[in-house]
C-alpha cells in the first residue's frame, strides 16, 4: 500500500464533538451502573453459583472451605450464603498484593 491508496479526512472540532459525545454518554452510563453495583452487591450475599462463577471455585473445593472455616457463611434450609464484605475481608487477609505495591 502507498501514500496514493490512502485517503485522509480531517473533522472539524465540531464533527468530531458530535462523533464522540454520544460514546462518551454510553460509558459514563455504564461506569455509573458498575459502580451502583458494585456498591449494592457488597451489602449482599453470594450464594454458591457466585462463588463458583465470580472466583472459579468447585462444589467441592467450596464445601471444603466453609468446613474448614475458611469461609464465613449463612444456611438458610438447604441454601447457603456467604456475606460478600466478609469474603472480601478472607481476601484481603489472604492476599500479598502489599508486597507488589
């Protein structure tokens, strides 16, 4: 391909601004809506499919840490919850991000 094949189109401020207002709307919206729900979800319960999904995490492997008390969690008939600011904190002691910071 040369410098002959190739078409450039310079915009104008305004076209541009047009162009882009309407992304720009999109993504304040969806940054808006992770952070509604991130703020909501960490006042709730994950049950065992969000745990198995949001970490990968097996049946097994997630019976065998709320056995072992390494995971904190609610029963409730055969259903079980697990308090998510409560996980956050397993996390976060569990963690070494400090030694990368």
């Amino acid at each position: 391909m040369n410098a002959k094949d190739l078409n450039f189109q310079f915009l104008s401020k305004e076209e541009l601004q047009n162009l882009l207002t309407p992304i720009t709307s999109k993504l304040e919206l969806i940054d808006k809506k992770l952070n509604n729900s991130s703020s909501s979800k960490s006042k709730g319960y994950y049950r065992n499919k969000d745990l198995q999904e949001k970490f990968r995490l097996s049946p097994n492997t997630i019976i065998k840490y709320r056995e072992s008390g390494l995971i904190p969690f609610t029963v409730i008939g055969d259903i079980y919850l697990y308090p998510i600011d409560k996980i956050e904190e397993v996390l976060k002691a569990n963690s070494n991000w400090d030694l990368f910071q």
